[in-house]
C-alpha cells in the first residue's frame, strides 16, 4: 500500500487565521496494513525536507530527513514480533529566527517479541467501556455525575498492556552531536526584533543514548536491562561548572552505564501492586501502612526470587581521573545478610586528581575522602592507578582486597579523622 500526504498542511484557529503549515519536499512511503493490528505490520517511509511552522508562537521546525521503518511478522497465530527504526537528521528548531535546538541524528529503535493481538483488543474494548461510561455520565448530568474511572481498573489496563501483551520489548535512543540553546533574554522576554544583553547559555552533547529492554515476560521469573550513556565536551563540564573549579574536575564529561536484573518475580510484583491499589480504593488499608507494608514485601520477594544485579559497566571519565565498576549482587535468603556481592573497581589518577584539587579551600571535605580512597585501595606499581575487590559471602563476611571491612571500618577513616 502507498500513501501520499499533501505537500502542505495547514491548521487554523477559532477565527479562521492560519496556526500552524506543515510542507514536504518529497516522499516515499510503503506499507503493508494487518487486518488483525488494526495498523501496518510492514512500513518503509522516507520524508525529506519538512518544515513545521507556527506562526502563534513565531517558531520553526526544519527536518532535512525522516526515515520510519517497521516490520512485524506473525510468529504463531494470534502473536506478532518484530522491530522498527525512526531517524531523523539534521534537524533544527528556531524561535524567532534563532536556533534553540539542533541535531545531526536521533534515532528510536524498538523490538517487540511475542505481542499478544488478543490481550491487546480486550484492552481497547475495556479502555472503550471506561471512557464512554465517563463521558455519558459527563453530558447526563452536572460535574458532580461525573464518573471517574477508577485508579485500580486504569492501573490494571495499563498493566495488562505493558507487562502481559508480549514476551519482551526493548527501546533504545540515540542521539549524535545535539545542541540546546538558551533564547536570548529579549527574547525570552517577548520583545521580538531586541537585541539581546547577555549570551546565552547551551548545552552540548557529542553523544548520548539511553535504553531499556524487559525479556520473559510471561514467566514467573524476568529479567530488565537497562544502559545510558554520554558524550559531553569538557568545556561544556566548565561551563556548567559556573567558575567551581571542584565541580568541573569531579563531574565526568564521559559516562556509560550497563545495568542487569534477572531472576525478577515481576508477575508477583504486579499483582501486588494491583491488588495495593485496589485495597486503597476500598478504604481497606491506610496509604501511609501500604507504604510501609510494601518496603517489606518487596525485598521479601526479591530475596525468595534469588534476584540478581550484575553492574556489566559503570564508567565514568572527568579531566583527570578514569574510573569503573564490575560486580555482581544476589539476594541470597540462606546468607546472613539476605545477600552475597562480588564488586571489583578501578581508578585511574586519583593521585592526580587529589594533587589538582589541594590548592583549593573550598575542597578540603572531599580531599579527606579522596585520601581515604588512596589508603584503603591497592596501587599499582609504577602507576596512578588503584583497585578496589569488596565481596560479601553469605556468612556475611565482608573484606576490601582481602581485609576484613570491620577492621577497616574499626581504624575510623573517616574525614573527620583528619585522614
């Protein structure tokens, strides 16, 4: 199937003055519709030079290139997977003629396994049910009539659609060399066509990219995984840093975050929260106790799942130190502690950063902790670089680099000790 829009679109207001105009150059678009989604389950469309002008708020939206791409296959009847892709690039936004925002690239791409076409229309037609009973009630009567769904069936359905419509899903966006612009203070200010008084403040990303992906779904037990990571330049860090020198050499201008839970009750955990909503509603329990009864429960049902993180990647790099984190926690319910840890890290020039920071008096806190960093960790030779092994076993012994921590801990390195 191919579809065409026009090259121009226009919406007007109340009085008949035009609002906003959406053009295209060209365009391509190809598509197979699914009788079953309700929507296409194949999608190639391309769109080049688009512009999205409001002529209320005086702003512009300049896409050079849009790119959609989707493709859904049925896996076994009644049951779709599949995974898409939207860019776009080079876009640009400006407000009264001044950019505000720019990127070369930001692109969603999202996978879904195993989406459930039944599960999904029985969610519509109860969604249907709810917001047709409100609107009834809406024009029968005064806005005391009004009939609000309530918050367990609402949570319920958007549950029931998140959690149980497919096996697994996964998002991930990225973006490439984006900038953020600050409007000028005339402008801020509305007076269009005034100079400005003073520069603007920006941000710029070189890169960054954030994702989530949630895998065995329909299983007693899931498993979530969850990354993020930038790019920033340092003079950006400076920037930020508003004249703290402090602040410009501890916050990282490189991060990236590789996070892992499996081993998850997550069905358990949902009932829980549904059948906490619902208990609320009903006036069966005070919102104040389920809030304590549920800090119970959950790590009640985290230890008895044998719940697992695993930190695959934390790094983080600033002007002159390098560090990262490996490791692995497991809620244990036969260890002493309820949990057992392996965590191994690593910080490069921490010698450097602590020398870097002494000729400031506002750093004198933080040069105590970074001295402790120093003591307890194990230097390399010939190198600015020290480890870090804690383990946790499950009769609740804990040891850095193979010290007992209470002895450690017992020595009273803290920063008020004067280390």
């Amino acid at each position: 199937m191919a579809i065409s829009l026009p090259t121009t679109m226009t919406s007007y207001g109340h009085d008949n003055v035009a609002v906003t105009t959406i053009n295209i150059g060209t365009q391509r678009f190809g598509g197979v519709f699914n009788q079953d989604l309700n929507s296409f389950s194949k999608l190639k469309a391309k769109y080049d030079d688009i512009k999205v002008s409001s002529m209320k708020e005086n702003f512009t939206a300049n896409i050079p290139s849009l790119t959609l791409f989707l493709n859904m296959e049925e896996s076994k009847e009644g049951f779709f997977s599949g995974a898409s892709e939207y860019s776009l690039v080079g876009a640009n936004v400006k407000k009264d003629d001044e950019v505000i925002f720019k990127a070369d690239r930001l692109t969603l791409f999202a996978e879904m396994t195993g989406y459930d076409v039944a599960l999904y229309k029985k969610v519509q037609d109860e969604m249907r049910k709810i917001l047709s009973g409100t609107q009834k009630e809406t024009i029968r009567g005064s806005l005391t009539d009004t009939v609000t769904p309530s918050s367990s069936s609402m949570l319920s359905l958007f549950l029931d659609s998140f959690f149980k419509g497919s096996e697994g899903f996964s998002v991930r966006l990225n973006g490439d060399n984006i900038e953020i612009h600050e409007p000028s203070v005339a402008q801020s200010a509305s007076y269009k066509g005034a100079p400005s008084t003073s520069s603007r403040n920006q941000m710029l990303m070189e890169h960054f990219n954030i994702a989530l992906a949630l895998s065995d779904l329909k299983k007693e037990k899931s498993a979530l995984d969850i990354s993020f990571g930038y790019a920033v330049p340092k003079s950006q860090i400076q920037q930020f840093a508003n004249g703290s020198q402090l602040f410009s050499s501890l916050v990282p201008n490189t991060a990236n975050i590789n996070l892992g839970l499996s081993n998850i009750p997550l069905p358990s955990i949902v009932e829980m929260g549904q059948n906490s909503v619902r208990q609320v509603e009903q006036g069966q329990i005070n919102p104040t106790n389920l809030k304590t009864q549920l800090l119970i429960r959950l790590p009640a049902m985290l230890t008895a799942s044998g719940t697992q993180l695993d930190i695959r990647n934390l790094s983080l790099e600033g002007p002159d130190y390098n560090m990262k984190v490996e490791g692995t926690a497991l809620a244990n319910a036969r260890a002493t502690k309820m949990l057992t840890a392996v965590i191994d890290g690593k910080i490069l020039g921490l010698s450097a950063l602590t020398s870097s920071l002494k000729a400031l008096p506002e750093t004198q806190k933080i040069l105590a902790y970074l001295s402790i960093m120093q003591m307890v960790g194990q230097k390399e030779t010939d190198s600015d670089s020290y480890s870090y092994a804690f383990k946790l076993d499950d009769k609740g012994s804990m040891t850095l680099n193979g010290a007992d921590l209470s002895t450690i801990l017992g020595a009273n390195l803290s920063p008020a000790s004067g280390f």
